[in-house]
C-alpha cells in the first residue's frame, strides 16, 4: 500500500528531475551566488509575490530557514511568540533555542495566533523591564501543524497587532502551497508579501528534492535585519549549499510559467496533493471516523482507536500526532504530489474495514 506517512518520501517531481537532469554537465558559480538559474528563480518568485525589490535566498530545508531566519530578526535579548505547537517549539529539537533565542508561548490551541493571547504573552514579558525577555517579533505557519490555512482576516489581524506593537513577523511556508491552493484559501502570494517581514516557499514538501525559498519583502527594522545578516547567518548556522545552484534550478522549474492559463508546475503540484486529501478526508467521514482539527490541506487528521492506530500505521505508515484523555489516537496521513486517486481508494478500502 501506498504510504501517507509524509509529503517528502518521494525523490521529486519528473519535471524537477528533468531539469536537474538538463544542467547535469554544466558548470556553475556555487553558493547561489550569481548563477543563472538562481537568478532566474529569484525573478520568478520576485514576480509571483509582486514584490520586485524582495531578497530572495534558498535555504537546504525548514529548520534551516526558521533558524536563520528568526536570529537574524532577534537580537539576543529578544524573543519571538508563537503558539505552543508551533514547529519551532515542538519539531525542531530546540534549534532555535540552541542558537538563544526565546520563543514566547501563548494559550492559542488551534494552531492560530490570535492577537488577543499575544497580547496577554507581549504585556506579561514586557511587565519587568530588563528581567524578561522581549518580544521583537511574531511566527506564525501556513498551514499550521494542524493542516488549517490561513484565511485573509486572520492574517492581516494577526499582522496590524504586530505592527502596532513594532514586531516583525515571519512566515513559516513549508507547506505554503498546499495552504495556498486549499478549498476556501482567500490568501495570495501576493497578499502574504504585502503583509509579513519575511516568509519562506516551501520546495521540500512539494515535490523538490529539497530547499526552501526565503522571501524578504518587509522594509521595516527587522526586515533590514534579517536582510544584513542573512549570508553570514546562512553561513553561520550550516545552512549554505555549495551546490547551491540545484535549488536555483528546482525553484526555476517550478515557478516557469505555465502555457496559456496553466498555473505554473509548483500550484499544481500542490493542488493535487490538495485534491487527494479532499478524496481521503471525505471517504473517512463516510466510512464513519470523526475528524480533528480544522484541516482543509493535504494533511489528514483522524481520530482512531489504539487497535486502529496500530494497523493504519503498520499498512499506511500514518504517524499518531496526540493521546487524547479518553485514549482515543488522533492519527495523520498526508498525501502529497505523487499520491493518486487509487491510493486514496485503497486506503480507504482499508479504512471501511477497520471501522
């Protein structure tokens, strides 16, 4: 059976491979430092986030960015809020924290921020002056852990907070274009770029080999931050490629404009992923399993049984995310590029029977 433990245990796409495939024999500048095929995907991206002035840099993968990303916002004495499921709290083994920086947790429980708890968190470590830490600046993911996207009132509420209290905000995307192409997604590219200080456009988990594009955009201080020291921090904090012309050439590919209205290859890979878990999510519910969260995205969340649990994950490689206080498992698949309507149906074959 077909496993929906992740969207990255496959290579890539054929048509990213393809163009890796077509550079193969030629020789380029390293470290995404001047080469044709970065420069390219930067003017791509700069076009489909309308921002022609943004520094655009690539990143090897998500923890790399977040990292590099928020100690180049942060001083050393600043932190960032966050919901306490945020990946940087929960799936980055305190990468951030490793570097010492703070992250500020509110009381959120759905994976939004809201600006009413980061106001609670922002007035209570702002109370002792020198003794707390600061806040400088708010994080914030699409989709969150819990598959929800992001709609155009949320953000720009969550944003005019920041402002309001001079923080910058940072944009975690590595599912950004599944959250992008979601059923009822208000939000554009173009939009995000006009509201946050930075953001990144997640590759690897849609159909790349690897790499994440930063998208500086704000012209605020801590966007001027982040733009001075991002090559040193890259650098710094292990996260430069020497080849790094091979993300220039994945985010090219993926971004190329499509013929006539085709969307270019990166919406549609996402959209895919989209439409294969709207198939699952709609044959569990049928099936008779309740699902959890506010999910709209590619990933798939379920509330099983410990017996279920355990033949999900042995035939479907589906990872158990929570213990609920009844026991109950609330179970994950995500389907990603490579997923199809068949290995939607078989799983969920799979599903009737153990329900």
């Amino acid at each position: 059976m077909h496993l929906f433990r992740n969207d990255y245990s496959e290579g890539a796409a054929p048509q990213v491979m393809d163009a890796i495939a077509a550079i193969a024999g030629e020789q380029n500048v390293g470290y995404t430092e001047g080469d044709a095929h970065c420069e390219h995907a930067r003017e791509l991206i700069r076009q489909a986030c309308g921002c022609p002035d943004a520094m655009v840099e690539f990143c090897i993968g998500g923890t790399s960015a977040n990292v590099i990303c928020l100690n180049g916002m942060l001083r050393d004495w600043e932190g960032v809020i966050c919901t306490p499921d945020a990946h940087i709290v929960v799936h980055e083994t305190g990468a951030l924290m490793a570097c010492g920086r703070t992250a500020l947790h509110t009381s959120d429980t759905d994976g939004f921020l809201t600006p009413e708890a980061a106001e609670r968190v922002y007035q209570f470590q702002m109370g002792t002056g020198r003794h707390m830490t600061r806040p400088a600046a708010i994080y914030i993911t699409d989709t969150t852990e819990l598959g929800g996207v992001w709609t155009r009132e949320r953000l720009d509420a969550i944003c005019a907070w920041a402002r309001s209290h001079d923080l910058g905000v940072f944009l975690d995307g590595a599912r950004l274009g599944s959250a992008l192409t979601a059923p009822g997604n208000d939000l554009t590219l173009e939009h995000i770029a006009s509201q946050v200080d930075a953001f990144y456009i997640g590759g690897t988990k849609n159909g790349m080999l690897m790499g994440e594009a930063v998208v500086v955009c704000g012209h605020g201080e801590h966007a001027a931050r982040l733009r001075e020291a991002f090559p040193y921090l890259q650098k710094e904090r292990c996260g430069l490629l020497a080849k790094g012309f091979l993300l220039g050439t994945q985010f090219e590919a993926a971004f190329a404009h499509g013929d006539g209205d085709d969307q270019a290859l990166y919406w549609q890979l996402a959209a895919h992923a989209n439409e294969c878990a709207t198939r699952l999510r709609e044959g569990l519910a049928a099936a008779g399993f309740e699902l959890y969260g506010n999910s709209t995205s590619n990933q798939v969340f379920v509330t099983v049984s410990e017996a279920q649990e355990a033949r999900f994950a042995e035939e479907a490689g589906c990872e158990t995310f929570y213990v609920l206080e009844d026991g109950q498992r609330v179970i994950r698949f995500v389907c990603s590029w490579a997923t199809t309507a068949a290995d939607v149906d078989e799983l969920l074959g799979l599903a009737r029977e153990l329900a």
